[in-house]
C-alpha cells in the first residue's frame, strides 16, 4: 500500500452529472443505466449539491413495482425538483487529498461519496465501493 497515495489514483474522473434543472425522471435512468448510487448536482462544472439513488428511493415506488411501471413515479417525481430533493450541505475533497484522509470522512460521516474539486470545479468523484476495491487490489 502506497503512503500518502492521492485519492486521484482511486477517483472517477468521468463523472455522470445532473443540473439542477433537470427533471427526477432523467435522474432515475442516468441511476439505472450507469449503475451508479450518486450523482453530483452541477452550475458549469461547479458542484452545488449531491443527488443518491436512496434520496430517489425515499420518494419512488421503483423498489415496490415493475420496472417497466412507472406511472406513480412520474406523478410522484413531477411533484419535487432535484433542487429539493438533492444534498446541499456537502463535503468535498481534493485530488491530492490521501486515500487515509478521504477513508477517515467517510468512515466518520455518513457519506458514501465524496466530490472531487479542484478550483472549485469537478474532476472526479470517489465512493466507498473505489475504497473497498482499492483495499482488495493490495491483497
């Protein structure tokens, strides 16, 4: 295990995004078709908040129905903006941050990503799973 690894090493870079305008039904299918559970909120790449599949959940009947049956989703994702809905108190990290030192806020928060900034703009984003995955590549 490499001391004082950047979180660059582990990050993704190519980043799925929403905008704060965008509508809850686009955000479902970006969860859905990219597999993923988070979704930075951007203003031209600047990140204002955080939007995860379990925030989706809470309003969604997705884990009850059909996934073909979206007819209550609709209705429901049509009452709530993302801008509502999404995390606006967020934590964020820079590329050069250490893998010990982005490890130690997830563990202590209860985040399960964190945005990568620099300058104020997105490069990447780290999850959880990229730390779980790194810890099983030094074994």
């Amino acid at each position: 295990m490499i001391r004082k690894a950047p979180i660059s090493m582990i990050m993704t870079e190519h980043v799925i995004t929403l905008k704060r305008n965008d509508n809850l039904e686009k955000a479902e299918k970006l969860f859905k078709q990219y597999k993923i559970r988070h979704i930075p909120v951007v203003e031209d790449n600047t990140i204002v908040g955080m939007l995860s599949y379990s925030d989706l959940l809470r309003l969604s009947f997705a884990d009850v129905t059909d996934d073909n049956d979206t007819a209550a989703d609709v209705m429901v994702y049509s009452m709530f903006t993302i801008d509502q809905i999404m995390k606006k108190k967020i934590v964020c990290v820079s590329p050069s941050n250490s893998i010990k030192e982005v490890a130690e806020i997830l563990a202590k928060k209860e985040f399960h990503a964190l945005p990568v900034v620099n300058n104020n703009k997105l490069v990447g984003i780290v999850t959880t799973t990229d730390l779980i995955n790194y810890l099983l590549e030094q074994f």
